[in-house]
C-alpha cells in the first residue's frame, strides 16, 4: 500500500511535536559524511492512496568509490501502483483550491 500526506499536514505534526525528527548520517560515494534530519511519519497520520498491482522486485546494488569502499544498497525495478478513486479526489480538490 502506499499512503498520502499533504506537506501542510506533515508541517502541523512536526510544530507540534507529534513527529519527532531523526538524525541519520550518510555517507557519500567520496567518503564524506553528512548528517541529515529526516520525519518518520506514522500511516495514521495519511490516506490510503494505492495499492500495488504488481509488486516491484528488488534488485541489489552498489556504489565503489575513488578509494575502493563498497556502498552497498537495494532499488526497485518494475512493479505498478493503482491510486484510489477517493485519492485522486483529494488531489483534485487540492489542485483546484477546495479543501
């Protein structure tokens, strides 16, 4: 499933204090680090806005940098989502300015 959260929503829960952030550090393919301040936002916070027709598969991955380190990671390939009827409502609603 996938789900929805309008950005002035997601701004409401992180002001007050209902999303808390997280700090997660990166590293880039150079070898530098960076640290960054992600939200976590819980599903009932959202709407239902798909659910997948075809799930994607999972392909592994990796990153060698100039010194040799290895960044491994996962990305998607394939699958398809179907938005809701009740979703694509909303959005358009947004879109043109109801709410």
């Amino acid at each position: 499933m996938a789900f929805g959260l309008a950005l002035d929503k997601a701004e409401e829960l992180i002001i007050s204090v209902k999303i808390e952030p997280t700090v997660q550090t990166f590293q880039a393919p150079g070898g530098a680090t960076s640290k960054k301040i992600i939200y976590k936002f819980y599903y009932h916070y959202a709407y239902p806005l798909g659910e997948a027709k075809e799930e994607p598969s999972l392909v592994p991955a990796y990153i060698e940098d100039k010194n040799g380190h290895i960044l491994p990671y996962v990305r998607f390939e394939g699958g398809s989502l179907v938005i809701r009827p009740e979703a694509l409502k909303m959005l358009d609603n947004a879109s043109s300015g109801d709410r």
